[in-house]
C-alpha cells in the first residue's frame, strides 16, 4: 500500500475543514478562516486557495455526475419486466430447428413430440369413473321408482289360458281338463 506524503495528508485535511461548518470546526478546536487553516497546516495562502478550488470542482463535479444520473434515469423509458413466455414464444424458429435435428438422430422423445405437435399422434386417455355413495343412492332409487311405475296388478295361480273349450280341427279330440 503507497505511503500517504505529508502534503496529501494536509491536503485531505484541508478538504475536510472546508466540508465543514463553523460549528463543526469550533468544536473540533479547528481554525475558524483559512489564514489560520493555513497556519495551522503549515501551507501558504495560495495552496490553500488552490485546494478549495479542487476541493470545489471536485464536490460541483460530483453534484453535476448525480443530477446527470438522475436526470438520465427519468428520461429513460422503464424497462419491461421480463416475460418468459414472451422470450420463448419469440424463439420458436431455435426450438423447431433443434427438434428436427433431433428427428434426424433418431431420437425417439423428440420424434414424439414432433408426431403429436402435427396432431399425427393421440395418445389414449384413461378415464377413471368414480362412483360414490350419493351415486349408487341415487340409482337405486331411480330404478325403484321406475318398478314401482311399471308394476303389474299380481297375476292368480289359475291360468285363464284354457279356461274355455278350444276348438280342434275336425277329428282331433280334446283332452280332458284336470
């Protein structure tokens, strides 16, 4: 680390002092004017008089840099935050070039991807029918109901089928009822 020289040390106190209010430096024990800073640094009059004007052009220069930052940062228009979706969508050329490539090589995951993107490849869905409680309550009573509309009036033992004579083609006899 380069040694500080004694003159670069007074100069930075020099700049220090002239950062200063009177208060400060009165209660720093510090001269009041520069005559006496100058004195008391063991520096001439015009030193001290050239260390205020680059004391000054420096503190201007760093006040003209911020105001130039901060007007540069409000007339600049405000960046977009990112959007994913929007970089990707914009890269669809790269992406379908890598997949033919792929293609080319045989691969089989992008051959895949590439059959179903042309709508060339469906795949089987499994659907899975969930039958609940509520469900099978409900069916249950909806066929009750509709035994209960269809129902027919109870049927007697006797048949009535041949409760009358049956007439036979002529020579055939009947047979007897039991």
């Amino acid at each position: 680390m380069p040694r500080v020289s004694r003159l670069e040390a007074k100069r930075k106190m020099a700049f220090e002092w002239f950062n200063m209010g009177d208060t400060d430096r009165f209660r720093a024990g510090l001269p009041l004017d520069k005559q006496k800073l100058a004195r008391h640094l063991r520096v001439g009059k015009t030193t001290i008089q050239e260390w205020e004007q680059k004391y000054y052009a420096e503190r201007l220069g760093k006040q003209l840099h911020e105001e130039e930052v901060i007007r540069k940062k409000r007339t600049q228009p405000k960046e977009e935050p990112y959007d994913s979706e929007k970089y990707l969508n914009g890269k669809t050329d790269v992406v379908d070039q890598a997949l033919i490539e792929a293609c080319e090589q045989n691969n089989a995951q992008a051959l895949k991807i590439y059959y179903q993107l042309t709508k060339r490849l469906i795949e089987k869905q499994e659907v899975t029918h969930k039958l609940d409680g509520d469900y099978i309550a409900r069916q249950y009573f909806e066929a009750r109901r509709e035994l209960e509309a269809t129902r027919v009036d109870e049927v007697s033992d006797k048949s009535t089928l041949f409760s009358h004579p049956i007439r036979l083609p002529s020579g055939q006899k009947q047979a007897p009822n039991s």
